[in-house]
C-alpha cells in the first residue's frame, strides 16, 4: 500500500486482492469481463467492478452485474459470469455493495456465509439463477438498505421472520420468489419500519387477513398473486404516503397522494369502493379484467387529475352519467370501458379535449351515437363496436378527428346520411385529411389506419378511401356495386374484408400494389369473371377468402407465387379446370384448402399429398375422377394434435399521431365445415379441426388404408361417389374422429366391428350401400337413427327393425341348443327364402304367388320379387299367410290387381314397394294398420280414390311415395303426425332410379374368383377357362342375392356356407338344374334353359 498524503491512499489491500483471485477461480468467465483481474495489474482497486475507500483503502464495493449481450446473433441476452461464489469473500469485511444480479449461478444456494458482511448496505442477487431456500442468516445484514433477489425463479422462503430483523431496510424487492408457505408474510414485512418500496409480484403469495402495511411507503406492488375476494374499506389504514399501488385483493383507505393504482388482470369481485374518490391524486386508476360489479362510483367525479381510466372486462353495469368523470375533462386521456354491462346511452364527454381514446365496446348501450364525439379533436382511438346503436352518422361525428387512427363501428344498426355532401364548403384549413365517402355522404376523417365499419346497415357503393388504411373491415353490411376505386388505396394495406355484402363486377386488376396484404375475404358478394392474374403479386397473403361469387375460368398460375399462403377458400363459383399439380409444392404452408362446389375435372393429383400442414381439405362437388390417391397418409398435421385458433397477429405504427403509438390487430380465421347437407363454421376452435371432405364426385376404387394414419381426422366425407370394395376394417383408430360419411357409394362387405371403438362419433351416414351383415353392437352404433343405415337391404340388427336370423335363433328359443333349432326348423326356413331368391329375377311369365303362398312358408322374412313378369293378381290371403314378413319388395312385377285389404295382417312389415305395376282401385283404410312400416312406395300405378287418413298412423314411416297415380282430394292433415317422415312424395315428380341396389353379390367373392380361375372382369361377368371349386361364401341373413356370374360350361360352384347352418350348392349348367343339399334333406328346382348364367 502506497501512502501519497496524509488522509489518502493508494492501491489495494494485499488480503483483499487475493481474496478477489480466490473468487475468480470460482468463475467461468467466458466474455472476459475480469480480464483486467490478474497480475497485470497489482491494483485490484482499479479492476473492473471493484471500488476501493479513498480513505482505508478497503474494498468497499464489488458491482458485476452481467451486462446485455449486443451480439444479437446468439441465443443469450446476457454475458454472464457462471459457477459459485467463493467464500473467500468473507475477507471483504468493509464491503458495503454487491451486485452479482443476471450471471448465472447454476441453481445453486445463495450462500448464507453472505450474512456475515455485516457492513452491506446494499445486496443484489436478482435474475441470478439461484435455486432452493433463501437462506435466513441474511437477516444477520442489520445495516441493510437494499434487498433485491428478485427473478430466481427456483427461489422460495417458507418463512420471512427473518425479514423483521433489518431494521434499517428501505428497498425490497422479491418478485417471482415463492413464497406460497410465507403465511405471516404481511406481519413481517410491517415490522420493517423504514420501508418505502415493497415488490412482490409474481410471488403465490397465500391469503392474508386484513393487510397491514408500513405507513412509510411510497410503492406498493403485490400484482399477479391471485389473491381474491372483495375489496375492503380499511386494508391500508393512513398509508398517507403511498404513491404507486399495483396488488391483487387489497384497496385503499385514504392516500391521498397516491398517483398510480393498478388492480388490473385479478379475480377481485364486489363493488369499487366509494373511496376511491378520495385518492385525489390519482392519476392512472386501472382494474381491469376482473370480476367486479355494480355500478360506477359517483365519487369517481372527483378525481381531477385523472389520465388513465380503466375499468374494462369485468360485469360492471348500470347507465353512465354524463359527469361520472366531468371534473377530468381537461386532463383525461385514456377512457376503457369495454366488455361490460354498460346500458343507456352513450355519454356526451362535452370538452374531454385531452381524449385520446374511447372504448365502450362490447356493451348495451343503446340510442344514437352523439354528434358531441366529432368535438373530440385529440381522439385517435374510437371503439363502439357491438353495442345496440341505431341512428345516422353523419359530417359532425367525424369531421373534426384529424387524428383519428382507428375507428370500430361494427354490430351496430348504423347507416350514413346520404344527402349530405361537403362539396366546395370543405375548408382549406382540413386539406391535409383524407376523404371518406359511404354512399353519397362524403365526411373527413384523418389518416384512419384501421377502420372497422362490419356488421351495420352501411348502403350504396363503396368510394374512395383514405390513402393510408392499413386495416378495412366493410363486412356485412349493404354495400353494391364495383370495387374499383380501391385501387386508389395506398401500398400499406395489410387487411381487406368485403364480404357479406351485395358487391358486383370483375375483381380489379391492381393487386400488384399491396404487397403487404396479409388478409383478403371477398367472400359472400356477386364478383364474376376470373382471377386477375396480379394476385400472383400478393406476396404476404396468408389468408384468401373468395367464397360464394360468381368466378369462371382456371386457377392463375401466378398463384403459386403467394408462398405465405395458409388459408384458401374458393368454394362455391365456377372455376373449373383440373387441380393444379403446384399447389402441393409451391404452397408448403397451406392449413386450409377449400375448392368444393365448382366445376373442377380430372383426378386428384398425388402432388396434394406434399401439403404436410393441411388439416381441412375440401374438393367436394366438383367432377373428379380417379381413385383416392394412397398418399393422403402423408397429411402430416392430421396425424398430430391442433392449437385452438389459426390466428393472423400484426402490429402497425400509427405516426400521424402526436403521440406516435403502436397498434396491435389480429384476425382469426374461420372456415365451414359440411357433413350432412348442412355446413358448420368453425372459428375459435378451427385449429382443431382436422378435415376431409371429397364427397359428391365420381371417385372410384377403394378407400385407401392409408386413410387409418390420420389419427386425428375429426371429420371422414366420402359420400355420393362411386367407391366400392370393403371398409378399411381398422378404421375404429380413427379414435379422433366425429364425423363419417360414407353414404351412397357401391361399398359392400360387413361394418367393421372397430367402428365400436370410436367414442367420439357423433354423425354417421352409411347408408345406400351394399353392406350386409349384421351392425356391430355398441352403445355407439346402436344410437344413430336408422337412416344412418337405410338403403342397405342385407344389412340387420339395431337400430334397423330387421332382426339378424341368429337373434331371432335366441330369442325363440327356450335353451341354449341353438343347433337343435336349426334342425327343427332352420332348414326350412333357409330352403323357402333360397327358393324365393331363385325365383325373382327369371321373368317367369307366369304368376307364381298363388303357388308359392300356398307352400306354407310361414316363416319369411324377406321377399323380393321385383322386376318380374308375375302377370298376375294378388290372393285374398296372400299377406295373411306371411305375418313375419319384414321386407316386400314386388315393384315393376306386372301386378294387376287391387291392394287387398288383408295387407293388415302384415303387422311385422317395415319395407312394402309395389310401385310400377298396374294395380287399381283404391288405397285400403286397412294400410294404417302397419305401424311399423317406415318406407311405402305405392307410384307408378292407376291408384284412384283420395288418401286415406289412416296413412297418419304409421308415425315411423320416414318415406312415402304415391307419385304417379290418379290420386284426387286434398292431403290428410294425419300426414303431418308422421313424425319420422323425410320423403313425402304425393305429386308427379321426375324420380331417379333407384339402380339394383337389391341384387347384389359380394364383390370379395368375384375377387377370389378371378383370382382362382385367372380370370378377368368384362363388363360385369367373369371369363376363365379351368375348374376352380370355391369353398367358405359366407352370407350373414336369411335371404340371398347374386350378382350376374357367367361361367363356362365345365365350371362349378360348390360349398356355399351359410353362416347358421352348411348347404352344398351344385349349379351344372349343361344338365340344368341346381341341387341344394342340406345336411338333413334335399329339394330339387328347376333353372331356365339357356345360357350359363344364375341369379339369386
């Protein structure tokens, strides 16, 4: 140590400085900020961080806080120190500073040999990354002034006793500490009685009682605890002082100075206080987002100093008073009360010079919007959006806000004056404003970056608009004709929505200019023509939304330059042209593609497949050929989990301001999803929505098993193409899954037992198909209404009516000898409906029902003699004779006759069709009687008489066709108690043909014969050249239908099992006849002569 003048010294103390390398080798100094700490230099006084007594020459001071990291291409804010603090420290017994605050210490301990240095006056550890329990000895620091160990966010102290002990402390600050097992943390703190600044945000403080405080401080901040409960009158006693308050569940009493209260984003309940109106020298009152009620305080009036008023997001409510803040009027700035239950009108605010923004949306407020709000000349911000407004708005509301930046009208009743015009009367003093003319009404608003005007009563065409609008929102409103005056609007567009309104004529052609578009929706208007080829130029474009127009023509190929796309909804013009291959590799990062309802061709191109982000897909009705390509496996996002909401989110910078702000905007997008014939919109939950939708083409093939991957489709929509083959029998994966269309299609086989397994199905169309079998039971299956499954004859159990023939084997039964059943009386049953199937379909020339009525066949469910030559009437007794019929099918048979009335006794019957057949006479009252039946088409023939009341009785039918008769008198009013009914067909009408939709064979059986006989299919029927036995055809009822098979001479067909009992089917085509064996007895019947080929 160098001794200079008496009273001053120089250097260093050799014990300190070695203490301070110690220190240093404890740390990793990966930035070099202690290079200057080394043999280099002998004194340690002039080392970075280190402040020395000029008059002891002992270290006194020790300041490293990390300093920014400016290499901003780095992942790490801060140039931190790393490792442990040495207690060689403890050598510094003069040091009166540290601050060791944003280095990185690893999770370890604050090490509680600091509580020693008994002469600091000021400790900094915050942001530090220490870990586990503040250690208490820290309450050993008497002469403390300063404690900040905020932002360790690992740090927690389960007891501030401790705290009670620095007596002299003035600074506390342990934001993020946890402190949830501190419970007398408020007696500790109030036994600090010098204290002036107290921060513990962040902190889980635990429920307190009445809240004691220093009466000495001046800032007061207990935000983001989730404290709750009331506000009470006495928490704060005479905290006179107190200049800044920002907590939870805690108020005021009478601080009088207090400039700042901030209660805002809490779960506060009760009323505001009419205290409140005693801080008279508040200047920023925020308690927004909680849970408050009541009405305003009167007392508010008398806060004269008041700039900031925020009340908004709670359930305030009442009318608001023209004076609730009349004694602000000079001083206000910021006025919020959104999102309550605000009712009246809207306050005049007459002289509020200093207001810059006005948000009262989101209330129910109701009248006119007063023309005293045009006077408000500082205004920027103007929110009155979904309120109940009505009225018109016209020069005076708008015309002195030159400095308005962002206007919401919207979901109001709003309409423009149209007979104003300003014309030559608008003063030079307003030549720097911009022009905005709704209608016929010209009025000046000034440099308006977002306007929203959506959901009103806003008529005529749309003019020009202010240059520098970044944000339009013109939605739902009236507006017509051309667009084109748009293109007048500046380069900084960033949002356009039109749609919802009556707008016509061709898109412009001047898109190039906005560069910066990010939102587009057109969509719901009368645009035609095509595309402009300049939407190519749309560079920003995430979301296009172009929906419901008239639009021709193909896609532009310039649209594979939008890149940023995510959101595509063309949906419901006629565009036309097949899909564009580029849109799967040029467009990576389309959510949504939406072409359904227009005129596209060709095949679906396995290019889509490269679409790895898509999650709804829409193609459907459209002309699209081909098979549904194997790759859609490859939808990577419909394999995985989505987040809520698809969300634009953007900020602008409003410099025509004075104030010169930022504004934040976002959009959300949404999208219509259709099953059923109705569509859903999706909105706040659309980013969960995974969705397939190629309905309405003419797809061919297979459902891919590829489809199974997609374990988080919400929604399948295959319907009205012409797929066939099976059901992927793993499709019950798909345990995401809400939505299954599969209806109208040639699909065949059994439903899947798998299918049980999705919980979530809430929608399911299987419906006019080929499937047989029996429905797989599950309480899923079994609660979808029967048109879930209708048009699908071979198919039984619940919730058709039709009971499978093995349940029917139960039920009569009285034991558990099933097989004894079947010998008894199974065989008939078998043998007559097997004769039946053999009989339909020979155009036999000649009636056949009197004889094969008269053969007893008792036990019948199922008949179907459609498309025959029967020529013949019906017998008195002919439906008596079959009370167990379920299913009647005799259409287009050549029925000559009157509908006997005995067609009560058919009480069983759920399907009659004796349509195109040549029956007279009148329909029998007697029809009433089947109350079961749920499908009657009677048209097509010479039915005359009126409509018999009784039809009202049969409450299920759910289809009921008498087209085509010679029907006369009015429909009974009974009709409408058909409660089930969803076709009604009384009038002549253009029917569609209903195709052979009975006669079907199980197209897996024509597969295994090809495969066997090394066949190939022609034109429906089978050519091979070689015997091929087929063994194991399995059918699941009691009633068979094959499909047209023709076989060469020496072929045979042999061992055809049925699922309840086994028969050996010989068909040999040269002798002519077919045997039927069964196990106990056999029947001989005879085939047509001729060519080689069976029906059933």
């Amino acid at each position: 140590m160098c001794q200079t003048w008496p009273g001053k010294v120089t250097g260093c103390i050799e014990r300190e400085r070695q203490a301070l390398l110690h220190f240093r080798r404890g740390l990793v100094d990966r930035y070099g900020l202690l290079s200057s700490w080394g043999d280099d230099n002998r004194d340690c006084c002039q080392w970075r961080g280190v402040q020395c007594s000029n008059q002891s020459g002992h270290i006194i001071m020790l300041h490293l806080p990390a300093p920014p990291n400016e290499d901003y291409s780095q992942d790490v804010i801060y140039q931190s120190l790393r490792g442990e603090i040495s207690p060689s420290l403890l050598e510094l017994d003069h040091l009166t500073h540290l601050d060791l605050s944003y280095n990185d210490f690893e999770g370890r301990h604050i090490p509680p040999f600091l509580g020693s240095l008994s002469r600091m006056q000021y400790l900094n550890l915050s942001h530090a990354n220490f870990a586990q329990t503040v250690p208490t000895q820290l309450g050993n620091l008497s002469n403390l002034l300063s404690l900040d160990l905020s932002d360790n966010y690992l740090l927690n102290s389960g007891n501030l006793e401790w705290l009670s002990r620095l007596s002299s402390l003035r600074h506390l600050d342990l934001s993020s500490v946890n402190l949830s097992e501190a419970i007398h943390w408020s007696q500790a703190i109030n036994k600090l009685p010098s204290l002036i600044h107290l921060d513990l945000q962040h902190c889980y403080l635990p429920p307190i009682p009445p809240l004691t405080i220093p009466t000495t401080l001046l800032h007061l901040d207990l935000s983001f605890n989730g404290l709750n409960g009331s506000i009470p009158e006495y928490a704060f006693g005479n905290m006179s002082s107190l200049e800044y308050l920002d907590l939870h569940s805690n108020t005021v009493g009478k601080m009088v100075l207090l400039s700042h209260l901030d209660l805002s984003l809490n779960q506060l309940q009760g009323s505001i206080p009419d205290t409140v109106g005693n801080m008279v020298s508040l200047k920023k009152l925020s308690l927004s987002e909680n849970h408050l009620q009541g009405e305003i305080p009167k007392s508010l009036s008398n806060l004269c100093n008041l700039q900031e008023l925020e009340l908004d997001r709670n359930n305030l409510s009442g009318q608001l008073a023209p004076d609730f803040v009349a004694c602000a009027n000079d001083t206000l700035e910021t006025l919020f009360l959104s999102d309550n239950q605000f009712s009246g009108s809207v306050p005049a605010l007459i002289g509020f010079s200093s207001l810059r923004e006005l948000h009262l949306d989101f209330n129910q407020l109701n009248g006119t919007l007063p023309e005293s709000v045009g006077q408000l000349a500082n205004l920027q911000s103007l929110d009155i959006a979904s309120n109940s407004l009505q009225g018109t708005i016209s020069e005076a509301h708008l015309f002195n806000l030159s400095w308005l930046s962002y206007l919401n009208l919207s979901s109001n009743s709003l309409t423009f004056q149209h007979e104003l015009g300003l014309g030559s009367s608008i003063s030079t003093a307003f030549s720097t404003i911009s022009l905005l003319q709704i209608g016929t009404l010209v009025f000046l608003v000034g440099f308006v970056l977002k306007t929203n005007m959506s959901s009103n009563c806003f008529e005529g065409s749309i003019p020009q608009l202010p240059y520098d609008v970044q944000w339009l929102d013109l939605s739902n409103n009236k507006l017509s004709g051309s667009i084109s005056l748009l293109c007048t609007v500046g380069t900084e567009l960033l949002l356009l929505d039109l749609s919802n309104n009556s707008l016509s004529g061709g898109l412009p052609n001047c898109w190039a200019q906005w560069e910066s578009l990010v939102v587009l929706n057109l969509e719901n208007n009368r645009f035609s023509g095509q595309i402009p080829i300049s939407f190519g130029s749309l560079r920003s474009i995430q979301t296009l939304h172009l929906r419901n127009n008239n639009l021709t023509g193909e896609l532009p190929l310039s649209f594979k330059n939008c890149t940023s796309l995510r959101f595509i909804d063309l949906a419901k013009n006629r565009l036309s042209g097949k899909i564009p291959e580029w849109i799967g590799g040029s467009l990576p990062n389309l959510t949504v593609l939406n072409l359904g309802s227009n005129r596209f061709s060709g095949g679906i191109c396995p290019e889509l497949c490269q679409l790895k982000n898509i999650q709804i897909l829409d193609l459907s009705s459209n002309n699209m050929l081909g098979v549904v390509p194997r790759c859609v496996g490859g939808f990577t996002a419909m394999t995985k989990k989505g987040s809520l909401v698809i969300v634009h989110n953007y900020s602008f910078a409003d410099f025509s301001s004075k104030y010169s702000l930022i504004r934040n905007a976002f959009y959300v997008d949404r999208a219509l999803v259709k099953w059923k014939g109705r569509e859903f919109e999706y909105k706040s939950t659309l980013g969960l929505v995974k969705s397939i939708d190629f309905s309405s083409n003419k797809l061919s093939g297979e459902i891919p098993e590829e489809v199974i991957d997609l374990v988080e489709l919400v929604s399948l929509n295959l319907s009205r193409n012409n797929l066939t083959r099976l059901i992927p029998a793993r499709i019950g994966q798909l345990k995401s899954l809400e939505v299954l269309d599969l209806s109208q299609n040639q699909l065949f086989g059994e439903i899947p037992a798998s299918l049980v397994e999705i919980s979530d199905l809430s929608v399911l169309d299987l419906s006019d198909n080929n499937l047989s079998g029996k429905i797989p039971q599950g309480t899923q299956l079994q609660s979808f209404n029967i048109d879930s499954y209708k048009g699908n004859p071979a198919l039984c159990g619940l919730p058709l009516l039709k009971k499978c023939f093995e349940d029917k084997i139960k039920q009569d039964s009285p034991t558990h000898n099933i097989e004894d059943k079947i010998q008894q009386d199974g065989n008939d049953m078998w043998t007559a409906t097997l004769v039946l199937a053999i009989l339909a379909w020979l155009n036999a020339n000649r009636c056949v029902l009197p004889s094969m009525i008269d053969l007893g066949i008792t036990t019948l469910l199922h008949l179907d003699l459609s498309f025959n030559d029967l020529n013949c009437s019906i017998p008195e007794y002919a439906f008596g004779n079959m009370s167990s019929l379920e299913y009647l099918d005799l259409h287009k048979s050549e029925l000559d006759d009157e509908i006997p009335d005995t067609i009560r006794d058919m009480g069983s019957l759920a399907y009659l069709d004796l349509s195109g057949n040549q029956l007279w006479g009148s329909i029998p009252d007697t029809v009433g009687k089947m109350v079961l039946l749920s499908h009657l088409d009677l048209s097509y023939n010479q039915l005359q008489g009126s409509i018999p009341d009784t039809v009202g009785k049969m409450v299920l039918l759910s289809h009921l066709d008498l087209s085509r008769n010679q029907l006369q008198g009015s429909i009974p009013d009974a009709v409408g108690n058909m409660v089930a009914k969803e076709d009604i067909m009384v009038a002549d009408y253009e029917g569609k043909t209903r195709g052979n939709e009975v006669l079907v064979f199980l197209l897996a059986v024509l597969e295994r014969i090809v495969e066997c006989l090394g066949g190939r299919k022609s034109r429906g029927l089978l050519e091979g050249s070689r015997k091929c036995p087929l063994q194991g055809w399995h059918v699941s009822e009691g009633y068979i239908f094959l499909l047209g098979i023709a076989l060469d001479q020496d072929e045979m067909v042999r061992d055809f099992q049925l699922r309840s009992n086994t028969f050996a089917f010989l068909l040999s085509t040269k002798a002519g006849t077919g045997n039927l064996i069964s196990k106990k007895n056999s029947e001989h019947f005879g085939l047509n002569e001729g060519p080689s080929r069976v029906y059933g």
